[in-house]
C-alpha cells in the first residue's frame, strides 16, 4: 500500500507540474501576444472579468473536496452503491451551483461600468464580453465536472491534468492564430466556452471508460448527507477566503487605478501565480495519500510527517522566493520593458507575498486531509473580511504596495498563525504548536538573509540581455540552495528529510 501510494503520488507531482508549466507558460505568451496586438486595456478586461467570476465561483461551496473526502473510505472498502449515491448528490448540486451562478452573474451586469475607472476600447461591448465569461464559468457545472471527483479519490489526479493541459493549449493554440490572423477579441474569447465544454466531454468519456460500475443514481443516506453539508459549510467560508483574497486584488486595483495598472500587476502576479500553482502540485498530489494515513496510522507519525515535509517544502519555497528576486525586475524589463515595471517596493512585497502564501500549505494538507473546514469557519471569515478591509483601506493610500501588504498581513497573522491552531487543536492534540511557530520563524529568518546574500552577489553580474538573465538565474539557485545547506545541514530535520528521500528513491527503484 506504501509502495503504490508513492507511486501515485510522484505520478502525480510530475504530471501536476506538467501541466502547471503549460498552464503557466502559454498564457504567459497569451498576454504578451495581447499586449502586442490589442494593448493592454483588453488584458486588463480580461483580468478584471476573471477576477468576478471567480468570485462567483464560491459558490461552488467546496462540493468538491467534501465529495473526494467521502469517497475514501467507500473507495477503501468497495462500497459502490454510496459511491454513486454521492455521484448523484454531486450532479445535482453542480445542476443548482450552475444555475445559482448564472442567477448571480446577470445581476451583477448593471454595476460593472462602476468596476472600471476611465474608458474601455471603443469597438468592445462589455456586457457581450461579460456574457462570454459568464456562460464559460456555468458550463462546467452542467457539463460532467463533477466527474472529475473520481479520478481525484482514486489518487488519479494526473488523468485529470493531463486532460487540462491538452485542452488548455489547443484552447491557447486557436486564440492565438485567431489573435494573429483576426484581430478580434471577440473570436479570442469565444474560444474558451468551447475548449472547456470539450473538455468536460472528454472527462465523462475517461470516467465511464474506467470506472462503469459508477453512474449516478440513488439518495445518499441523512446522516452521510448532514456530515457532508456541514464540511460544506466549512468549505464554503475558506472559498470565500481565498477568493476574496485572489480576485479582490485586481477589483480594487481597478477601481482605484484604472485599467493600466490592473494589467501591469496582473504580469507580475502571473508570475507569482505561476510559480505558487507549481508548488501546488506537490500539496495537491500529496492530499489523498495523506488523507489514507491519516485513517490508518496513528497522529504521533503523522505529525512527525508534517514537520518534515514542511521543512522540505519551505526549502523549495525559499529557492523560489529568493530566485524570483533576484530575478523578477530584469525578468520583467525584458519581457514588458520599462513601461510596463513596478517599483522596487512592490516588488519586494510581492516576492514575501509568494513566501507567505506557502507557509500554510503543508499544514492546509492536513487540515484537507482531516476534513477540519468546519472547524476552521471562523479563521476563514476573518481572513476574509480582514483582507476585504486592509484592501480597501491601504490601497486607496498606498496603492498597488498598500493592497499587497494588506494581502500579506492576512495570510501571515489569520491564515497562518490562526489557522495552524486549528489543526493542533483538533487533531494534533498533544503537540506543542510554539515549536511548529518557532521552525517556521527560523526558516524565514534563513530565507531573508540567504536573500540578501544572493542578491547582493547576483546583482553584480551584467543585465540587459536572455543570456545574462539565465545566467543570472542560474547563479541565484545554486548561491540560495549552497546557502541553505550551511544553514541546515547539522538539524534534525535536514537529516530527517535526507533519510525520507533515500527512502523514496529506493522504493521507485524496486517499484520499476
């Protein structure tokens, strides 16, 4: 059991990060091929409407993740008939989720010239183009989505990616030839509905394929229901959280700012973006071998996990913040050119902001895993709120950096700090949480020096050009990851993670 879960867990981490690559990389020559051809108002609509619907998309409740949390056990003792039951629950939610959305979407419609300040390009209608998002956003909860939760319960997430990253580029392949040949932004966007109904055909082909003793069909019993709604409820503020955490950014941005500055922070946080989906890959592949140990062993070793995998994740974090530094500003002269470049404050915010964001990760693992979201509803409404609030207040006196900084204040004091009680609190029950806090601080403490050394040793080296920019890069990731090792070669926990991953590779060795 050991064995396959290591299996589909690096099947998945490589192919998770397959695909983020791809999710990353094409639309990243998307917006510059935008940029070029349209200008930078049309990137910036398309930021804005992305940021509203996915707003909307709280909606979804985390229907989702309560749906693959209870399927473990069913999965674990060939339960099929509750496994279609919550099939079935699941499809008529999507049905209501869809049509709830859409209810929404439209009613929002009046109010989104208030979202804009200045004018938008004289040959767009921004209600049509609102549509397309909308109707984009509902087709995958009428379409087989919810198929999806299968493969992910079965720890075969890689078909699900795999799927995604197909599609995403034959959707990313015709905006692009349309861009080129057309000009129209209007084809451009169409694009999308299509491409993503396709894939969801494609989903439901997979699943019925492999699993056809699967279908939708009869009630799930009162008491798996009341469970499932009340983890739901849970879900449903942390959607909310990080929603409102993602998206409200480029909103006021927009209000306060204009069209300009959404898109030139929308380059920068693609970038961010892009990196933290990469480092995703490994929580969410990790998610569902967790989610088993947790049943089967006890919270002794599973603690005794968390501790080192968060020091092996916080190492990667740091090689990606301290790189990203180093070359963030060259990277974006390059690619944007001066126009289009933010400051250097800023730009320091945004690379702590990518640390941040991962300092909860692992422990998010297991709070998923636990199926804790009920238990952290509190924690989530505060982030919430409180990023909402600092949003609004800082940006309107400081900007862009104020809107960062207050991003940054609710990760790091509510999400983080709050949050990590949750799961010691809940089921970590006999562990002493100041020591998880006390790692944590030594392993910023590390992260910031290590930066300043690299930084001050890379930035000695020429600018301007592709080479002298992956030269740059090149040097960065080995100063940070040499400095690291001096910092942590003699802890336990270094030695910990260095048994762990000889452990693994040997195991993947037998295993081929």
């Amino acid at each position: 059991m050991k064995s396959e879960n290591v299996k589909n867990t690096t099947r998945n981490i490589v192919w998770g990060i397959v695909n983020r690559g791809v999710a990353f990389l094409v639309p990243f020559f998307m917006r510059t091929a935008l940029i070029q051809l349209l200008g930078t108002e049309y990137l910036g609509l398309d930021s804005l409407f992305s940021s509203i619907l996915q707003m909307l998309n709280i909606a979804e409740l985390g229907f989702s993740s309560a749906i693959v949390f209870s399927m473990y056990k069913p999965i674990a003792t060939n339960d099929s008939e509750k496994i279609c039951a919550l099939l079935n629950l699941y499809r008529t939610a999507y049905r209501v989720i869809g049509l709830l959305i859409l209810a929404v979407g439209l009613l929002l419609t009046p109010f989104l010239p208030r979202l804009i300040k200045g004018d938008i390009p004289a040959d767009l209608n921004l209600y049509l183009l609102y549509f397309i998002f909308l109707g984009n956003t509902v087709i995958g909860y009428w379409m087989f989505a919810y198929k999806k939760s299968l493969l992910s319960a079965h720890q075969r997430e890689d078909l699900n990616v795999n799927a995604n990253t197909i599609f995403t580029l034959l959707k990313n392949l015709l905006q692009f030839f349309l861009l080129a040949i057309f000009h129209d932004y209007y084809l451009f966007l169409l694009i999308m509905p299509i491409t993503s109904a396709a894939e969801n055909l494609y989903i439901e082909w997979l699943t019925r394929k492999r699993f056809p003793q699967y279908v939708c069909r009869g009630p799930l019993d009162r008491g798996a229901r009341k469970d499932i709604f009340k983890r739901i409820s849970g879900l449903m503020i942390q959607r909310l959280c990080r929603q409102s955490r993602n998206s409200m950014d480029n909103i006021i941005i927009s209000a306060y700012l204009g069209l300009a500055q959404v898109t030139m922070y929308g380059n920068y946080y693609t970038i961010l973006y892009g990196i933290h989906t990469l480092l995703e890959c490994i929580t969410k592949a990790m998610t569902a071998s967790v989610g088993r140990n947790i049943v089967v062993a006890d919270t002794e070793k599973n603690h005794a996990d968390m501790v080192r995998f968060t020091f092996m994740y916080m190492w990667i974090a740091s090689v990606c913040t301290v790189c990203l530094f180093v070359i963030f500003q060259p990277f974006m002269l390059l690619w944007m050119g001066k126009k289009l470049m933010l400051s250097r404050g800023p730009v320091i915010l945004l690379c702590i902001y990518l640390y941040s964001l991962c300092m909860g990760d692992i422990r998010s693992v297991y709070v998923t895993s636990a199926g804790l979201w009920w238990e952290g509803r509190f924690r989530s409404a505060m982030e919430a709120a409180a990023n909402i609030l600092l949003n609004i207040l800082l940006g309107r006196y400081f900007g862009i950096s104020g809107i960062i900084l207050a991003t940054i204040l609710s990760i790091v004091m509510i999400n983080f700090i709050y949050g990590t009680t949750i799961i010691y609190r809940y089921y970590f029950k006999n562990r002493k949480l100041y020591v998880y806090y006390l790692q944590h601080i030594f392993y910023a403490s590390v992260t910031v020096i290590t930066a300043l050394i690299v930084y001050t040793i890379c930035n000695k080296l020429p600018d301007g050009k592709l080479f002298a920019l992956i030269l740059k890069g090149i040097a960065a990731f080995f100063l940070c990851n040499f400095c690291l090792l001096l910092a942590y070669h003699r802890t336990k926990n270094f030695k910990d993670a260095s048994c762990f991953i000889k452990e693994i590779v040997r195991g993947i060795k037998r295993s081929v």
